[in-house]
C-alpha cells in the first residue's frame, strides 16, 4: 500500500535570526521567525509525512505553545516525525519539495540539504527545487519564505 502526503510551510522574515533551511544554516542577515529554528523545508515535509500517514499535522506534536519546543532544531522535529511514521509500519519511498523565496539563493546548500533529509528519512530519493515569485506578493517583497512537501510512503510489513 503507498500513501501520498502534501505539506506546506511559511515564516516571513526577521532581523535578529538565523537562516536555517533543510537543517543548514545558511548565511544571511535575516533568518526566519517561529516558535523553532522556523526551518520551513523540515516543517513542510514533517507535515506531508503526518498527511500521508493519517496522523494529523505537525502542530498537533509540536504546538508552538509547548515551552519544549522553543527554538528547537527543527531536524530533531523530523527525526520525530518519522518515528511516528515507522510505528505506523510505512517507509519513506521518496521526498519532493520546492522552495519559494526571493532571496537568498540556495543552490550552494541544496546538496548538504538533501543529504540531512535523506539522512533522517533513510531514503535516498529526496528532490530540493527552489523558485523565486518573481517579485510578486509578500514573498516576491522579501517579507517570508514557503515550502511545498510532496511524500510517498509504502507500508512495510
């Protein structure tokens, strides 16, 4: 049996943070603002992960009310996540995810990116694609950053 699973992530923008993104922090003057390290590629895919499981959303395990997960690595909120998903007996077949923000560019990071995911997932099958809005809305103004997750999950006996 596979599964199919759709998360999505925002933060917007904050000066006196630091910018973490797939579990790499990348330099930058802004990072993003949140109750964790607010690393919204992670958040997206522990949410498609949830989905595709039946298990709810991230806010359900993680709430930002939780003094507990205040400013936690969001690699440990994965890590988690998919001890959720191994005790529902599903694996990690395969990890898409597109990032959308103005700035700043990640091509240099999406390497070590994917090797985080992959890492924590056990699965070598993870694709990181990042696009700008081309200066279109909040996100073209540089105010956040939005990540869209797409999971499949087989059930393992």
């Amino acid at each position: 049996m596979f599964r199919i699973g759709y998360g999505v992530d925002f933060h917007r923008f904050s000066r006196n943070r630091r910018l973490v993104l797939g579990g790499v922090q990348i330099p930058s003057e802004i990072g993003l603002e949140g109750h964790s390290d607010a690393d919204v590629i992670l958040h997206a895919v522990c949410d498609a992960l949830l989905g595709a499981a039946g298990l709810g959303d991230i806010g359900l395990y993680f709430p930002d009310s939780d003094p507990e997960f205040k400013d936690i690595q969001s690699s440990e909120l994965l890590k988690k996540t998919f001890n959720l998903v191994l005790s529902k007996k599903f694996r990690v077949v395969n990890v898409d995810l597109t990032l959308i923000l103005q700035t700043p560019k990640i091509s240099l990071y999406k390497e070590e990116m994917k090797k985080n995911i992959s890492s924590i997932l056990n699965c070598d099958a993870v694709n990181i694609k990042a696009t700008t809005p081309e200066n279109l809305g909040a996100l073209g103004r540089g105010e956040g950053a939005e990540c869209r997750a797409v999971v499949l999950l087989e059930s393992i006996p």
